[in-house]
C-alpha cells in the first residue's frame, strides 16, 4: 500500500510500524538521518543513559530554525481495545490513519522531514541552518532526552534562533491552535510530621492530619498572581494526601501531600516556593519537602515565527489560527532557554494516548505543507 500513499504518510506508516515505546527508539532515528544525510546534513547521535537523540543541522552560518520532536510513544494499553493493531498503520474508510503515534508525534516527524527534503530541493543555497532535534524520551521522565541535548547544545555555544515543536496542537481542525508558550510546572512532595499514638490518648501524640488542616486550606485558597494577557492565573492542585497505618485507634506519625503548581511568567518557582514554606512556617509545621520543577514558563511573543507559521496556516488552509499557552508541557520548555522564539504546531490531539490513536491522513499532508511555507517565509533567498 505504501506505494500508493504520498512520501509524507509513506514515511508516516514506516515511523509508526516500528513499536517505540518509550525510551526505545528502535531505530527510528536511524531512517531521519539516512534521509538527512542526503540532504546535507550533518548528524549527530547523542545517546544518554537508554535513551537516543538525534541532532541534525545543515548550513553553517545565519539563523537556525530547528524542528523538534520524539520518536517514543507511550504503551498501547489493552491490545484488545484497539480496533486495529497499534503499530500495523492503516488508513481506513474514512481516510483516517490509525496507529500509535500517529498524532503524538510521528505524523509531525514525517510532515517535517519531507517538508525540509522539499525545501532544500528548491531552496538548496538557502539562507541560514535548518536543524532537528529529536529524543526517544519524551513520554517518559524526559531527562536523557532534550533536555540533555539542550545542555550539551548550550555547552558548545550552539544557537538556535527559532524552533517548531510538533506535538499535536490542533484542537477542532488543523491549525486552528498554535502553542507559543506553556506554563510552568512545580511540583512537590510534602511530609508533616506528627507523633503516633492511640486515639484514646491524644494528649501523648500529635495528629499531624489535623496540624495541616489549616495550612493545607490556606494553601488551596491563596491567590498567586492574576495571569497576564498571554497566560491564565496561577493555579495550585493537591493531588495526594496519604496519612494513618490503616487501623482506625492510631494516630498517624507522619501526614503526606502531594501537589502542584502550574504557573504563569508573573511567578517564578522560586517566588512560589518562597510564599509557599511562608504558609508552612506560619503554622510552625514540623515538615520536609522535596521539590520537583519540570519547567519554568516560556512565551514566544508575535514576532518572526509566529507571524511566519501563522501565515503560512492561513495560505494552506485558509484559517486564522490562535495563538495559546494552554495544556501540559513540553520539550519546548528546554529549548526555550537557549533563547529561541518556540512554538508548537501538530495534529488534532482528540486522540493522543487513547486506545485508537488516528489523525485524519491528508492533515498530515498539509501539515508538511505548513512546515514548508514556514520554512520558505524565514529561509528561502
């Protein structure tokens, strides 16, 4: 069937065949850079830990518009609940094509490398680098992965000027949302510490669940920041709480909470950290916390990129897109802090991480065509 399918979705059916559940890339980076390779690029594999990243780059010199990306899914979930099997893509009766990472984000990595063997076809003395950056560790802890790149990129004084991440984007129809900013995620893991005892003697312990009442409802109610006109106000979520052994006359010893943060460019996690260990020492709490920040913030303000893919959406299918900083977060918020103007643009996400992952097929066609344009608009001569 392959022989009947544009290069994109070609390309598409051979990512998604190969089952690469995170971390395992099973050499699905090794067909990017032999198809780079003829394109001129130079690559670099980089391998942390289990985990696979492949950095790209063609040209030497001007700005650098670099694409980026995973190669990893996330598990199948029950086999038995897929209609079709995961990783055996198909385009079905309704011209959607079916697969693991078909949406997140194999679909996009396909629409991106064709668009750049276009490009350079046309444009082969075009100005400026155009780059890739692609992890096999993004659905998981996301340490070895763009991350690690990032750091190593950062050592080498590497520039990169504009970025397109293709997570899927897209709410209602292709295009139609942007993402030029995430807010920032910090998350923590709270210990009271009280003193076990029998409920019939509480005057020998410390019930650390009834300590924390008052801080824990201070915290849930405190306004952090009123947002701006790109980002929603801060918000603050308690995920868990576990305390006591279980048996009804024990007093537990110790009280633990998980919550998180998620963040606008008013706060900074050390600005919330600070008010929050205010609210903890107000209530003379005896506690231990250990901090997890998974990023902070970033915004790519209209400019250059924006204006370029926000353009180039209008010529392909004729809608206003809307630019939004909403959901979780991404690989965006590493390479952000290289400087570079960020955003993401990908499929419908209706599906992403469901049994039945499917993007509707000719969206991925006209994906490419995006990234092509956007490529013309900042690169071409």
């Amino acid at each position: 069937m392959s022989s009947e399918l544009s290069p994109t979705l070609a390309l598409a059916f051979e990512l998604i065949a190969r089952p690469s559940v995170t971390p395992d890339d099973q050499n699905c980076q090794q067909i990017l850079a032999q198809r780079l390779a003829k394109q001129g690029f130079t690559n670099e594999f980089m391998r942390f830990a289990e985990v696979d990243n492949l950095w790209s780059i063609r040209g030497s010199q001007g700005p650098v518009l670099c694409f980026a990306g995973h190669t990893d899914v996330v598990p199948t979930g029950p086999i038995e609940q897929w209609e079709t099997a995961p990783f055996s893509p198909v385009i079905d009766e309704k011209g959607m094509l079916r697969g693991r990472g078909a949406a997140d984000m194999k679909g996009s990595i396909a629409s991106m490398l064709v668009a750049i063997e276009r490009f350079v076809a046309d444009y082969p003395n075009h100005n400026g680098q155009i780059a890739l950056l692609i992890t096999s560790d993004e659905e998981g802890p996301a340490i070895h992965g763009t991350k690690a790149v990032v750091e190593k990129l950062r050592e080498r004084q590497q520039k990169m000027d504009w970025c397109i991440v293709g997570e899927p984007s897209s709410s209602n129809t292709l295009g139609d949302i942007v993402k030029n900013g995430r807010r920032g995620s910090l998350g923590a893991h709270l210990i009271i510490k009280g003193k076990q005892g029998h409920v019939a003697y509480p005057q020998l312990a410390r019930n650390p669940i009834h300590l924390a009442l008052q801080a824990l409802a201070e915290l849930s109610q405190t306004h952090w920041d009123d947002g701006n006109a790109f980002f929603p106000p801060t918000s603050l979520q308690i995920s868990n709480i576990n305390g006591g052994t279980g048996a009804t006359n024990v007093i537990p010893g110790e009280l633990h909470i998980d919550f998180n943060l998620r963040f606008s460019t008013e706060n900074t996690a050390e600005t919330l950290k600070r008010k929050i260990l205010a609210i903890f020492d107000k209530y003379a709490l005896d506690y231990k916390i250990a901090w997890n920040l998974s990023g902070e913030p970033f915004l790519t303000k209209p400019g250059a990129l924006l204006n370029a893919i926000s353009q180039s959406i209008k010529q392909v299918t004729g809608i206003e897109t809307q630019a939004s900083t909403s959901g979780g977060t991404s690989d965006g918020r590493f390479i952000a802090t290289l400087g570079a103007q960020v955003v993401e643009l990908g499929p419908l996400n209706a599906t992403i991480h469901q049994t039945n992952e499917q993007v509707r097929a000719e969206d991925l066609n006209l994906l490419s065509d995006i990234y092509y344009y956007t490529l013309v608009r900042l690169l071409a001569c």
